[in-house]
C-alpha cells in the first residue's frame, strides 16, 4: 500500500476523490483524434504537491479499467517510490543505458489492480541529457506498449530544464497548481515557459480550492 494517504483510495467517496475521477474524465476525451496517452505532471515551483496528484490520477485511471504506468522521471528528487513505498534500486536510470533493461522494464506492482509504478532507479549526475536524449523516446514508447496511460513525474517546471523536455516526448503537461501557496507570477512564467518551445499544456489542476457551499452540502 502507498506510504501516504492519497484520497482516491483513503476516502474514495470525498468530493476531492469525485474531482480526480472528473480529471480522468476529461483526459480521457480531451481530444477525440489526438487521445491522450502519455501525460507530464508538475508544477511551476516547488511545493504544489503535484507528485501527489499524479498518484491520485493514476489510482482513478486504473480503477475504471485502464492499466496505467506512473513513471518516476524525476532523476534529481524522485518520490513515487517513497509514495508507494516501493524499492528503487532499478528503474528509469537503467531503462536509459541498458537495452537488456530497455526490452524487459522493471515495473513493479502495487496494491490497485492495473497499477504500476517505474521508479527513477539510480540518480545520474546528467538528468536532463538523459531526459531529453532519444532514448528516452525509447522508453516511452517501450511503456506505452504495456499500458493505456503513461504518467510522468518530472520536476517543477521553473527549477530545471527537464518538464519542458519530456513534455516535447509526450501528449503534453498538466500543471498543478494549490491555492493559497502557489503564485501567480510563477504561474505565468511557467506557462511561458513552456508556450516558447510549444509545448501542449494540456490544463491546470488547482488544488486545496474552497469548496461552494451547495456542493459541500451535496456531499455533507
């Protein structure tokens, strides 16, 4: 079991649990001839939690039937294998410079049937070169071959280079904002940022919203 509490599976009937069903939702008919499949999570800077919500999302997505890989791409802070408390002595890292590893991805499994999880693996001192090589295009390809959903966690996007990277890899970047702490400037930037290499941004999810009060009662 996760070694955190995600609210999708400690508490699945809470209205923040019903909105990362919506998110799967609009995922998954975001684009009727371009579905999304492989999908980067992060935030402008550091603090929004947004490793959090990728491991909300993935429970929901593998709970309405479809396999889904969390792929820890973190290779400077990785966490997913903390989250999940899982071992993380292979993963991504090997993936990159071992074909044997390549061709046979040390995915392990968790405790939500459809659901698993690459960890970073061995932390490089050359994240990014790795990040934005082609092989890494390898990698993704190689996991989406074995799941419907491929989820990425990356870095903030402000922090390092590497968000903006993967996100040229794949269908696109879901920005995770949390009210009260994140910061519009940092917002912006980080839409800029991303907008200058044409990067899709697929939309924001905004997290510790009030709740209005009619739905509240819905749910009281």
């Amino acid at each position: 079991m996760p070694d955190v509490n995600l609210i999708t599976l400690t508490d699945p009937r809470a209205p923040a649990a019903e909105a990362y069903r919506t998110l799967r939702t609009n995922l998954m008919f975001y684009s009727v001839d371009h579905p999304v499949s492989t999908l980067v999570i992060t935030a402008p800077v550091a603090g929004a939690n947004s490793s959090i919500a990728l491991a909300n999302l993935a429970v929901t997505l593998a709970q309405g039937g479809h396999p889904t890989i969390i792929a820890d791409c973190d290779l400077r802070k990785p966490s997913q294998h903390e989250i999940w408390n899982l071992g993380n002595e292979q993963g991504l890292t090997d993936m990159l410079l071992d074909d044997a590893v390549l061709d046979n991805p040390p995915l392990q499994g968790t405790a939500i049937d459809d659901l698993h999880v690459l960890t970073s693996g061995p932390l490089p001192p050359n994240a990014a070169d790795l990040v934005g090589s082609n092989r890494m295009d390898r990698v993704l390809s190689a996991l989406r071959e074995r799941a419907d959903y491929v989820l990425c966690n990356v870095p903030p996007v402000l922090a390092v280079t590497d968000a903006a990277l993967l996100g040229l890899k794949t269908d696109g970047v879901l920005l995770v904002l949390r009210a009260g702490t994140s910061r519009r400037d940092h917002a912006a930037r980080a839409k800029e940022t991303l907008e200058r290499i044409q990067v899709p941004i697929l939309g924001t999810v905004l997290l510790n919203a009030a709740r209005e009060s009619a739905i509240k009662d819905y749910y009281s």
